[in-house]
C-alpha cells in the first residue's frame, strides 16, 4: 500500500489543499496525520473537513487539544495563545467534537503514528536529539514511527541489535527513495515528514512524505503552495503578524 504522511498543517487551507491536489495523482492510498491539524492558520475547520472527508487517519497534536481546552497553554509562546484563543471562538460542536476523538497514538501497521515522543505522548516532547530518538524507537512496538511535531523532515534507521541509529537524515532530505529493511525483530525507522502548513527547514514549500510498503521506499517531498494567500487570511482574521511573516520564509 502507498501511504501519505502528513503533519502539522496548522489550518492552513492553502497548503493543505496543494498537497492533496499532489497526492491525487500519487495513487495514495491511505492518509495518515501526526496531529496539529489546527492552530495558528486561519481556516481550522475547512482543515478538519478535507481530512475527515478522505478518512485520513489522525492523532492528536498539542495545538489540537489546547485549541479544545485539554492542554494547558501556559508553555506556548504569545503567539501561539493567541492563535489558540482565536482558534476556539472558530470551532463549531462538531469541529470539538471530531478533535476529541484524535488518540494520542495509534498503530496501523506496520506503523505507529504519534505527535512527539512514543515515551510520554501527552507531554509532547519534541524529538530533537539522538537520545530522544532511539527513546521513542526503544518504545516503538512496529517497524515505523511515524512522528511530527518539529516540523523538521527526517529519517532516522535504528539498529535495535546493537543500540545504535545506523542512519539519521535531516532536512534537506533527497525526494528520491529512501529504502528500508523489514524486519521488525533488527530495525526500528522513525519517518517525520516535515510540516504541511508551516515548515521550519529555511523552504517555506509543503512537506510530506509517501510511503510505499509493498517496495519498503520513503520519499519525500514539497510542493510550493499560494502563500500570500495564506498569509492575507492570517493578517485578516486578525492573527499576530509573526504567524504570517514565518511562512514565507520557512521558520
């Protein structure tokens, strides 16, 4: 099967509309989503609506669940409760109702999808060094994690034999196929597929990744995506400025 893995998209509708207009001819046949569906865009309910109306397979972010009062949102910057404050006053019943229902963790395998670390996925640590990653691949009951929350792509080959990562690629990742072994007793993979709505890489284009199992490949990829438009909706909601000039620079 042919899976897109897609993270943090932020409500934004214009980079997430781009994306799927790429999957439609990748014969995708499964969408996965690390969480973040929401917060900081302005358009969290068309988000929501496009993911639920592909049946795409998705876990809680940390945005999501500060945006429906579940998390505490004294360790976000001002910015961010910001737009998590305007993000509430936007959700209808059943946009709380669909965001409750995101698990922290799931598994569809060969794949365990999770928003930060597979240890302590409530606390949603951001996976950043060696020692938080071979954590979470320690933790990892199948052959892939798949995990977001830095919006940093990456590709990490954990040799659980020997307890050493065999190989850890970070952005700019090469778009052409990254194979893997399947043998879950040997090899642990963590997959970060970057961000949909707000990359943090230095290229403001939407990350994803495809994710191939009958041929074991990962690819990654960016598509460019109307970010003025993204940007104009932002400064008219009425959204801090900072949330708007980040995009067009990928930070």
């Amino acid at each position: 099967m042919r899976y897109a893995i897609l993270s943090d998209i932020h409500s934004n509708l214009e980079a997430l509309s781009t994306v799927l207009d790429a999957l439609a001819a990748e014969r995708v046949d499964r969408i996965l989503c690390l969480g973040d569906v929401i917060g900081y865009g302005a358009d969290p309910t068309a988000c929501l609506e496009h993911l639920q109306a592909r049946e795409a397979v998705t876990v809680g972010g940390n945005h999501d669940l500060a945006c429906i009062g579940k998390l505490d949102v004294n360790g976000f910057n001002d910015a961010a409760r910001a737009a998590v404050r305007w993000t509430r006053n936007q959700l209808s019943i059943a946009d709380v109702d669909a965001l409750r229902r995101f698990p922290l963790t799931v598994t569809v395998e060969p794949f365990t999808l999770v928003h930060g670390s597979l240890r302590h996925p409530q606390r949603f640590d951001y996976l950043v060094d060696a020692a938080q990653v071979v954590d979470t691949l320690t933790t990892c009951r199948t052959l892939i994690c798949l995990a977001g929350h830095t919006h940093l792509p990456c590709f990490v080959e954990f040799d659980r034999v020997h307890r050493r990562l065999a190989r850890m690629l970070t952005s700019p990742l090469p778009m052409a196929d990254l194979a893997y072994e399947e043998v879950p007793e040997t090899w642990r993979y963590l997959i970060n597929p970057g961000s949909v709505g707000q990359p943090r890489d230095g290229d403001p284009r939407a990350s994803f990744a495809i994710v191939d199992t009958e041929r074991r490949r990962v690819s990654f990829q960016r598509v460019p995506y109307d970010v003025a438009a993204a940007q104009r909706k932002i400064r008219q909601a009425g959204l801090p400025e900072f949330l708007a000039a980040r995009l067009e620079v990928g930070r």
